[in-house]
C-alpha cells in the first residue's frame, strides 16, 4: 500500500504502525534514538547496498509481519523500491522444484550486521546482541501466509546461510554444493519482471508491506546523491511450513 505527502515525524510514524501491532526493536540501529525505528540513508561515501531482493528481519525467530517505509530525502532520480510476489514466485516454480524445495528449511542470522561492528571494541554489545537475540534460526523455504494460507517462496539472500538447507521431515542436510546451487536458483525468481511493481519515492511518501507475502528491492542506482528512508516493522509469527490441503 503506498501513500503519499505524509510529512510524519519519528513519533506519528511509530503511532501510526502501532496500530497494526507490537513494533520490533532494532538492535543495530542509530545508538541513542529509538530502538523501534531505523534510517536507512546512503550517499556518495555511503553507497546504497540494499540492491537485492530479500524480506525483513528473517533473522529473527518470528520475523515481521510487515514493514513501513518513509522517504525522508530523494535523489533527483532513481532510488526506487521493487516489489515482488511471493506467493507467484512460488507458484511459478516447475511442480518438480516445488516438490523438492516444500520439506526444506533453511538457516538465517544477522551476520551481514555483525559485520559492521568491530570485534574488539564492540565486543560487548555484540555479546549482549547475541545474548538477547539467538544467532541463526530455520525458517522453512515455503512458508504459508497465516491469514490467506497461501504458500510463499521464503527466501534472504543476506541473511540465509546458502550451504544450510536440510530436509525438516528426515533432518538430513542437503550437502553444500547442492544447497547452494539450490539457493542460488531460488533466489533469482523474485526477478522475474511479471512478479513485480515498482515505487517512485517522493518526500514524504510511505509505503506497507507484508513481509509474509511479499519481498522487496531497493535500487541502487543515484550515486551519488542521497537517499534517506526511515522504518518500523510491525512484530509477526513463527513461519510455519505450507500444508496442501
């Protein structure tokens, strides 16, 4: 859902998502401000690394239900956000991948964030991170949609160990190689042009989605201008495999 000229400040946007639900709090966000929003800004010494296609937070043991967006600073042109369907991605699948990919699970963590923090002079707060939030959770490849009981092809090219796929119903792992061939396949079909819109960000636009359904791509082609959007997620559940009825 998209809407535009809503100049919200930092509070309206979190009361606004407060409707929806409990909000996430974010533990590598801005230090000092509140752990409930995130800003996610790039520039020309910062360029933009959000360029594939994932879902929100799969890091976590119950990732978001859906994520709100707003565009603090635009570049001239460019920055857009891509959104693909989930349920179609999977749907579009041969009915002999699907067969395979339904009983698998994969492992996702936070170490794309963990990355950014240095060892040594961070090593306490990346214990307390680690302390309050378990890294790495399996979460199956198709999950159903609690509310439509669709399946959806669930999948995070950050955040997914590639090599970790296993078979839930037996507990055999896939093997690497296959793993992440497998992966590396699945992932590439959110691409698919037919499964896709496109938003141009204005000042003050925002956009919802649910992480459940759908996944999304921030495009990475304004440097070296600034792109600044502010966001909340809005707590969700366990992803649960899809049971054909």
């Amino acid at each position: 859902i998209f809407f535009r000229d809503q100049p919200l400040c930092e509070d309206q946007l979190i009361q606004f998502a407060e409707r929806f639900g409990e909000l996430d709090v974010f533990p590598f966000g801005r230090l000092g401000s509140n752990p409930k929003v995130i800003e996610i800004s790039h520039d020309e010494a910062r360029p933009g690394s959000e360029n594939g296609w994932h879902t929100d937070v799969t890091w976590m043991e119950a990732p978001s239900l859906g994520s709100i967006a707003q565009a603090l600073i635009v570049p001239p042109i460019g920055g857009d956000t891509l959104f693909a369907d989930s349920h179609a991605a999977f749907r579009g699948l041969p009915a002999t991948l699907q067969k395979t990919v339904l009983p698998l699970s994969g492992v996702h963590d936070y170490r794309y964030f963990l990355s950014a923090l240095d060892p040594i002079q961070d090593a306490a707060l990346i214990g307390e991170i680690k302390a309050s939030i378990p890294f790495g959770v399996s979460h199956p490849l198709v999950r159903q949609h609690p509310e439509t009981g669709k399946p959806a092809l669930y999948i995070h090219g950050g955040f997914l160990r590639y090599e970790s796929l296993f078979n839930r119903e037996t507990g055999e792992a896939m093997g690497e190689a296959a793993s992440l061939a497998l992966s590396k396949m699945l992932l590439a079909q959110h691409a698919r042009p037919e499964l896709m819109c496109r938003f141009a960000w204005k000042p003050g636009s925002i956009a919802f989605w649910d992480n459940r359904a759908v996944q999304h791509y921030a495009a990475s082609d304004y440097y070296p201008h600034t792109r600044s959007i502010r966001r909340v997620t809005v707590s969700g559940d366990v992803p649960l495999p899809w049971a054909p009825s």
